[in-house]
C-alpha cells in the first residue's frame, strides 16, 4: 500500500524518473474522411517527476486529469481546445496545440483562461517547484492569454504573445520567502560557475555600496541602453526581447541569447539558484511578476541593486569595484 509505479525505460533512455500511484486512460477513435479523432481521458494520482531539464528537486504533480479529443490527419496532430478540459489540482484550463509537418513543423499553441481565484494559482503549485512561492497566499483574480505560432520554416514570422492580467489582487501572506528583501539592506552571495566565491551586504554597512544617487547619469545610461533600453516603462518582461532570443537560440540550434531584462537578470541572482533548467526559469517569471506588477520594490531600487551587484570583471563585484 502507497507504492509507486515506476516507468524504467524513460529512466533508462531518456534518464528521467517518473512514477505515479494510479494511473488511469481511456480512448475511443472515430474515423472522418480527411482525419481520425481520438477521444478519451487520462488521470494521474501521485505522480513524480525527475529530470535535471525540468528541476534539480523531483517535482510532487500529484493529481491531475485531462479529458481531451485528439484530430491526427495525414500530416497533423491538433488538440481541440473546444473539447479538451485539463486539470491540475485546483487550475482548469482548455489548451489548443497544432502540429503539422510540411517540409518543416508548424507548431501553434494557444492558451486563453478567463477570471479566476488568484490563489489557485499559487495553490495548485507543486513540490519541488517554485520553492519561494512556498505559502504564498494571494486574494483577487487572474486571467492569462497564451499564443505561440512558430513556423520553423520562417523563424521570423514567429508570434509570441503572453500576459497575466489581475484585478483586486493582493498578497496577504509572502510564505517561505520574503519578497521585499530588497527594499533594505540584504546579504548577497556571487557565484562563479556555481560556487560561491564572495558574500557582502548590499547597503550602508559595505565599503563598497553605491547609492542611486551617487551612480553618474552616463553610467545608468551607457548600462539602460546596453542591457535594456526600457527598463522604467516595462513591468519586468520585453516579449520582442524573448522573440528575438528564442528565434536566435533556434537558428543556433542551441541556448545562446536569453532575453533577460535587468529585472529578470536582479530576481535571478538575488533569489534563485544558478541551475539552468525550465522550472527556475518559471518560477524567475512568476517573482518578476509579483515584484514589478505589485511595486513590491521601487524601479529606482532595482537599478541600485543591479548596479551593486553586477559582476563588472573576473571576481570584481559592483560599480564602486569597477
């Protein structure tokens, strides 16, 4: 009683561990005259997830369940939305995927959910992600609008939409991790190539601290255009910037540009671990979010902390280092 089912041969060939408690699928097939149409559903309880792409911790999904219609044509695959119901834990949503193969993919995935409670969102989180959102309690409503056409034909006709809008939101309760950290005097530790190799405060107590006031106009200027040209009209996140990143990265065929604006680049290193995998990079978006959407810490602050905490050369840390 309560073991798990395992799946070695992901383990064995793709070097991922998944198990689960119960597992549960169902499918019907209709046949069209241009395509067939798979019908069914498909239940998880328990289910666990491992692999160094995804989280450097196994992540708890516990349950979830998806009731879908798959249209699979000659040279297609499409996940009607209409028809398709999907539930984790406490988010509901209705997913619309295209998949179709000419002389190279065309892929579309859309994402539209209307109002809902904004703590189910951070409820429905699961163990072994977002671990600075632990206990985060939310009131008001959100609502999400998700759209990625990427043609990989014709790169640069790619459209990328993404935005989460709120009304009535408020943090009630931050949970394991304070997210105001930044609006006082904090300790911060650098990393090289995942070491730590020095801690200091970022504040009155260090030698070294620069106040805003005290960092020349050029030198905010010279940094804004060279990293990021809008930093104090943006709420943390420039969507043309993660276009033109993620269309570089596939020419390269490779993680070669990021796309990060200062903020992202601030909550990365002041909050998150250095390991490179999707989940740090959600849990980056969410803190962005939270930080820039609610003024949890001032654009002028944010700034300051970048400019104290940028690594200027090989082991020279912030402006008055530099």
């Amino acid at each position: 009683p309560g073991a798990k089912v395992s799946v070695p041969y992901l383990d064995k060939h793709y070097h991922a561990h998944v198990a689960f408690k119960s597992l549960l699928c169902s499918m019907t097939k209709t046949k069209h005259f241009s395509h067939i149409t798979l019908d069914g559903q498909l239940m998880v309880d328990g289910l666990e997830v491992q692999h160094k792409a995804l989280s450097a911790e196994t992540i708890q999904l516990n349950r979830g369940r998806l009731d879908y219609s798959l249209n699979i044509g000659s040279n297609y695959l499409e996940l009607d939305s209409a028809q398709t119901i999907a539930q984790f834990n406490r988010l509901i949503f209705s997913p619309y995927i295209h998949a179709e193969k000419n002389n190279k993919w065309h892929f579309k995935v859309a994402l539209n959910k209307s109002w809902f409670n904004s703590n189910d969102l951070f409820a429905s989180l699961p163990p072994g992600l977002f671990g600075n959102l632990k206990g985060l309690r939310t009131t008001g409503q959100f609502a999400y609008h998700f759209l990625l056409d990427l043609d990989m034909a014709n790169l640069n006709a790619m459209k990328l939409e993404s935005d989460l809008s709120q009304r009535y939101f408020r943090i009630v309760n931050y949970g394991s991790t304070d997210l105001t950290r930044m609006n006082r005097e904090f300790m911060y530790t650098a990393y090289d190539n995942g070491r730590p190799v020095r801690t200091f405060p970022i504040g009155p107590s260090w030698e070294h601290y620069t106040p805003f006031d005290s960092i020349p106009l050029i030198m905010q200027w010279a940094v804004l255009e060279s990293e990021d040209g809008t930093f104090f009209k943006h709420h943390g996140f420039r969507l043309d910037m993660l276009r033109s990143a993620l269309i570089y990265d596939l020419q390269k065929k490779r993680f070669a540009r990021g796309g990060s604006t200062i903020s992202m680049q601030i909550i990365k290193n002041v909050f998150l671990n250095r390991n490179k995998n999707i989940a740090r990079k959600l849990e980056e978006a969410l803190i962005v979010w939270l930080i820039e959407n609610e003024h949890i810490t001032s654009k002028q602050r944010l700034l300051e902390v970048y400019f104290n905490i940028a690594e200027w050369a090989p082991n020279v840390y912030g402006i008055h280092e530099a």
